[in-house]
C-alpha cells in the first residue's frame, strides 16, 4: 500500500507492518502498532503516553509514511521540547505547539497557504494598551489591577469560544462594556497587522473555517496528527485539531478525557469525539464544524462510537457569524 500523503510528495514507497521494536507493555505496543489513523491514547500522569505518541511516530516513518506528513502537536514550549529530545533521531519530523501552528497558518509560512504580510504577535503589555485605548474603565482602586479581568474576558472568548455578551455577563460587572469592546480590539488587531497569543489560535480558527483553500493546504500540511496532552485542551484548540486532521488524528490524553484507549487499558477505542468541555458554546466559529473527513465506520455502544454520526464520533458544529459580528453566537449549539 502507498499512502495517499506519499503520492502527494512525489513518493511512491510502500508501506511495511514490521511490528514495533521498542521495549514497552503489551498494550503500549498495541497503541504503537494500531493499524486505524484514528486512536484516542488515555492514561494516568506517568503511564508513558508521550514515549508511546513518540514510539507511534517512529514506528509509521518505520512503516513508509514520510516524516513530512506527521505533525506532533504539543500544548505548550516545554512539551514540545520534551518530544524533540524524545525524537532527535527523526529527521524532517514537525513538531509544534498549537500557537506555533497557529500562527504557521495565520502567516501562511511554512507550507501553508499564503496570507499576505505577517502579522506580528504582541506581548500582554501592548494588549494592557488597547484595553486602556478602547474599553471604559472604571477608576482605579489602590493595590488593584482592573485590567486582569479583561485579560481573563478576551481569553475566554477566544479559547472557550464563548459570545462576548455571556463572557460580559460572566464577570458580574467586572468588565462592563466588554461586548462592545471586543470587536473594536479585534478590528484594531486586524488594521496593524498584529495577534497576541490568543488570537493566534482563534484567528487560525476563523480562517481555517471560512477559507477552504487556506483548510485545505492546511490538511494537506497536516497529514497525520498526533496531539499530546488532549485532556488540557480547550474548545478552540479541539476545534483546530479536528478542522486541521480530517480522520488520520491520534491524540493522548489523560485521565479526564472520557474515551478510554491504551496504555494500561484492556481495549484500544476509535473515533475522536469533541470532549464535554464547552466545544459547542460558540457562534461565528462553531456554525459548520460538522464531521471534517470522517471516516465511514458505524460506532457501537462502549466502543467510542456515538449514535447520530456513521463513522461513531461525534460532530463538532462549525462557526457562524452572530448578527452583531461581535464573536461567537452561544446559542447556536451547547453541550
């Protein structure tokens, strides 16, 4: 068999089965060798799943698949650093955070489609200036800083996908004005040509969505995923993975995430399912998420297989804009 992403590269390899060599459990190695894309790895803290996410990325290139269509997707610098000492024998091999990746696709760099000047990423100071410049603070009280639950608004609107209004609402006077706020600071981003780090997922997201020749570079980009740390995920992190991995995704988890897999468990489950978190709590970003390359297969009761989709995932509903334009539309769909 030659996979698909081989041909695309030129490459015409088959690919093997040899079993995998490295010195794990048995169903470690299970989890290394399942012969499905689409595997969800859940465990607890200290179980091995980044040696068996690092020993599954040896084992595919092992196999034929080309290091350029794997992407390690971690949660964080200090994550991603842990799976590029774990992995230095494997050259061509991409890792990344997620705003790494973000902002890969926001810049269109790095394989991804072209989106014209980069923009340029700005750290919280400069975001303290804009909430200064735009939003109607109230006078400051000593030893206080008012702005920190602004900083709090505009990441939860952005990483929980959350309507600007019910984030307003949320913070009981806190942040009073924030729903009109919001789109002047995003407006105000757009004009200079600028993200903070929030932005770099969010407006990833957003083009991702409304662009299919952007999605589908992206994809193309991406060819396998393998996401560490699933359980620390937020709505608009799972929302990127599942616009970005059509079904070849393996992610791992720990032990709040809800479908069961290996290492240390009797059974390997397939089927990627949004989490219970509030992927659905979002307008503009959430209108048309739908099931993103799904793979036909019918899911089964107990086997990670959910009852209103062929392949047994779950879809994730993709973002409309709200008739204000001001973010995500919170009741559109909620889990």
């Amino acid at each position: 068999m030659i996979p698909l992403r081989s041909i695309e590269l030129g490459r015409l390899a088959p690919t093997t089965s040899d079993a995998p060599s490295a010195q794990l459990a048995a169903d470690q190695l299970e989890a290394v060798a399942d012969p499905g894309m689409r595997a969800r790895i859940i465990a607890p803290a200290g179980s091995g799943k980044t040696r068996v996410l690092t020993e599954r990325a040896r084992h595919l290139i092992a196999s034929g698949i080309q290091p350029e269509t794997l992407l390690l997707v971690a949660f964080n610098k200090r994550a991603q650093e842990e799976l590029e000492e774990r992995t230095t024998d494997l050259a061509r091999l991409q890792i990344r955070t997620f705003n790494a990746l973000g902002l890969a696709i926001v810049n269109g760099q790095d394989g991804f489609a072209a989106q014209g000047t980069p923009r340029q990423t700005i750290d919280e100071l400069k975001v303290r200036d804009y909430i200064k410049e735009f939003a109607k603070l109230p006078r400051q009280a000593a030893n206080t800083d008012p702005l920190q639950s602004w900083l709090a608004a505009l990441s939860m609107v952005r990483l929980e996908l959350r309507s600007p209004r019910e984030v307003e609402d949320s913070f009981n006077g806190d942040v009073d004005g924030f729903a009109e706020f919001f789109p002047l600071y995003r407006d105000a981003l757009e004009r200079r040509g600028e993200l903070d780090f929030d932005e770099q997922i969010y407006r990833a997201v957003e083009l991702l969505l409304t662009d299919p020749e952007a999605r589908r570079a992206a994809q193309a980009r991406c060819g396998i995923l393998l996401v560490d740390e699933f359980q620390d995920l937020n709505p608009a992190h799972m929302l990127l993975t599942r616009l970005l991995a059509g079904p070849e995704l393996a992610i791992f988890g720990g032990p709040r995430a809800r479908r069961v897999a290996l290492p240390h468990h009797r059974h390997a489950r397939r089927g990627v399912e949004a989490p219970r978190k509030r992927c659905g709590a979002t307008g503009h970003l959430r209108a048309h998420a739908g099931q993103l390359g799904a793979r036909p297969r019918r899911g089964r009761p107990g086997h990670g297989g959910h009852p209103h989709q062929p392949d047994g995932t779950r879809p994730l509903p993709l973002p409309r804009r709200s008739s204000g334009g001001d973010g995500l539309d919170p009741d559109r769909h909620r889990d």
